[in-house]
C-alpha cells in the first residue's frame, strides 16, 4: 500500500488542458488563442532586446547564488514599488509602504491571502468580480478566506456593470476586502473609466472597505506605464492604505522567472515596519525566500534610464500590436456584415479579450475551426496576427452570424 490509493484523479486546468489539447491538433489551421503570454506577429515568443541587454551586465557582474533574503532583493523591491505608486509618492518618501518580493503576482496575492485569514479571521470574505482571473478564486479559498463576488461584467451589453458594483460594494458590510484589477482587467478587457474608479474610490473610503489592487499588466495595457497605474495612485492619493500584488510577467515579458511584489500601504513607518515583519513570518513558512535571476533583470532595467526608456518604447510596441490586432479582427467581422455589435472588442484592453461568445459557440468554432480558446469566450490576443487575422474572424462569423 502507496497511502495514495483513495487518491481521486484531479480535474485538468482549463488553460493547461486546452493547451495539451491544441499540441494534440494535427490540423494546420489549428490557432492557439488560450495561453496569456505575448507572441510577435509571427507567432513566436518574444523576449525583449531591453532584457537580453540587462542580462549582459548582470553576468557580468558576477553575482554569487546565494540566496536573497526573506523579502527579496531590496533595489528591485524598491524600484517596483516607484514603479506603481511613482517616483515621488508621498507614501514611499514617508516611509509607511511595507514591500517585499514575491513569486510572481500568484505568490503575492497567495501572501496577501494568507495575511487576510491571519489578521481578519480563517473564514472571512473576500470580494471577488465576477468574472475574475480563474486562479484567484482557488488562491483566496487556499489561503483560508471565503470567496464573494461582486459584479463587475454586463452580458447584454458586453461592458461593464458599474451600477451593479457599486451597489454590491455599498451592500457589502463595512470594513470588507476587496479584490480589484488595476488595469486590462483579466477576463473581460473591461476597465472603469478615471471617472468611474473616482466613484468607487470615494464609496469604498466611506465604507471602510480595504482594496486589494491585483496589477498585472502595468505598461503592457495602454502601452503607458504612467496611465495604467492611475487607479493604484488614486486610491492612495484619496488616503486608502492598499495593499497591491505586482507581476513583472507579461510588461518584461519574464514569464519563467516568477518576478513580483507585494505591497501594503500603512498609516506611518512604524506599522509599516511591523506589517513587513509578518509578511516575512508568511513567506517563510511558504517558500523561503524568492529566485534572484529575474529581479536583478528588471532591477537593471528600472534603475538604468536608457534602459528603462528602450524598455518603455519595446512594452508600447508589444501594446499597440494588440491594439491593432484588435482593429483588426473587428473590421473582418464587420466585413462579414456580422449581425452582431463586435464595437467591444476594441473597447476593450489589455491581452485579453471577451468575445460575447457563449459556451456552446467556442466548442463549435473549435470543433469546426480549430481555434482553441476558453469556454467563457475569452480570447488572447496576443495569439492574433496579421496572417490568421481573417481566419480568426471568419470563423467566429460562421457559430454567430
């Protein structure tokens, strides 16, 4: 006896899955639109001449492989944190941000998760929107909180519910969390307005409420990193103490080397001092203490002004190919004389997009196409180009008229 045998067979997940399923495909028209991870027009992945170059002097300077500490390399944690909240936050230069670096932004939303169930009880709420990125649920419910949604995605419309969630965040008792995309929201590409997120800044101060900022696509969302973290930088400014989980995946395109952050933003030094301090008390017991490789990357990056400024025009080109893509299939759409509206699809941002399609239509655009993407319609654009453009379009014309 193994002590394994009552073991169940686990469900694939429902990105891997449609991966393997895509790699099985012998069809020659078969188009991956599933996997978040940015391709160049030819399909292929891309790593970015700002990266190769800073892994050239980081070689160089021959680091050892010891391990870092607790929180991570302090100068990537410190130009991460300059990053989101800006080089001249008020709360940084006061000393009342704990941060520390994390695997990835999965890690650090796994600490923060953790942190909630810690310091607000095993079992309390988190507010989720509906939709969310499939991995946050799981995350929250692991870390011992219970998952609540809020609206968030309008069906009939194909945008954003922003009546219902304001309603749902003024229903919600005070003092909750709330878990919020910072930009390119992940499913739906659907963003508030610099109006809206005012409103709901100014609601969720009245109630108390804490907001979790999950930030993931800063600078790969607009194409500005500057723009795509105005609702972070708003909520601080409207005196909110967030808390904040960065990745540095899809904007430096540095998917393998896990490299994130998370940060709390606290009344004064000294509870930020003590909030570091169980930071590290979590991620102890978690995983130690996080991989070097990548942070000493996006250090160099970030710490290097001309550097950063290749860095920002490659982030702006990786941006607006998805912007174009987008323009793209909306015009063969329209082309098509589709009876449907296809205006969201470039009204929406980010890498991903909802198409509107409903369960039934993806199985047959795959079944007949060969087209992989997720059973709720939403598709990486990133998986789009100039060639299959037209195919894409056709396709998704021939299950929706």
């Amino acid at each position: 006896m193994s002590g394994w045998s009552e073991i169940p067979m686990g469900p694939a997940d429902p990105i891997l899955g449609l991966t393997e399923a895509f790699n099985k495909d012998t069809d020659p028209r078969k188009v991956s639109l599933g996997v978040g991870a940015y391709r160049g027009d030819d399909g292929k992945p891309f790593v970015l001449d700002s990266v190769r170059k800073a892994e050239k002097l980081v070689l160089e300077k021959s680091f050892n492989h010891e391990y870092a500490g607790i929180a991570g390399i302090p100068e990537f944690t410190n130009l991460s944190l300059a990053f989101a909240y800006g080089k001249d936050s008020p709360a940084l230069k006061e000393n009342r941000v704990a941060g520390v670096q994390t695997l990835s932004g999965t890690g650090a939303c796994r600490v923060m998760g953790e942190m909630f169930a810690r310091f607000r009880g095993e079992g309390s709420a988190i507010y989720v929107p509906n939709p969310t990125w499939g991995n946050h649920i799981p995350i929250m419910k692991n870390a011992g909180l219970e998952v609540k949604k809020y609206r968030y995605f309008n069906p009939e419309t194909v945008g954003l519910d922003f009546e219902g969630l304001l309603s749902d965040v003024q229903a919600a008792e005070d003092e909750s969390v709330f878990l919020l995309h910072a930009c390119a929201h992940n499913p739906t590409g659907i963003d508030p307005t610099h109006d809206q997120w005012a409103e709901l800044s100014k609601l969720m101060k009245s109630k108390k409420h804490i907001a979790f900022f999950d930030c993931a696509y800063q600078g790969f969302a607009s194409g500005d990193a500057e723009k795509d973290a105005w609702a972070i930088r708003r909520f601080v400014a409207d005196g909110h103490c967030i808390a904040l989980a960065q990745s540095f995946a899809k904007n430096f395109g540095l998917y393998g080397q896990r490299i994130g952050a998370l940060s709390v933003v606290c009344n004064d030094a000294e509870e930020a001092a003590r909030v570091g301090s169980q930071l590290k008390i979590v991620i102890r017991a978690m995983y130690s203490n996080p991989p070097v490789h990548g942070a000493r990357l996006v250090a160099e990056i970030l710490s290097d002004d001309t550097l950063a400024q290749e860095w920002a025009g490659e982030c702006k080109a990786m941006a607006d190919r998805i912007i174009a893509m987008r323009a793209g299939l909306r015009a063969n759409l329209e082309k098509l004389n589709s009876v449907r509206s296809w205006e969201h699809i470039t009204d929406q941002i980010g890498m991903f997009c909802y198409t509107g399609l409903t369960q039934e239509e993806v199985l047959k655009v795959r079944e007949d196409s060969h087209i992989y993407f997720t059973n709720d319609g939403r598709i990486s654009m990133a998986g789009i180009t100039t060639e299959n453009v037209e195919y894409i379009a056709a396709s998704l014309h021939a299950v929706t008229g």
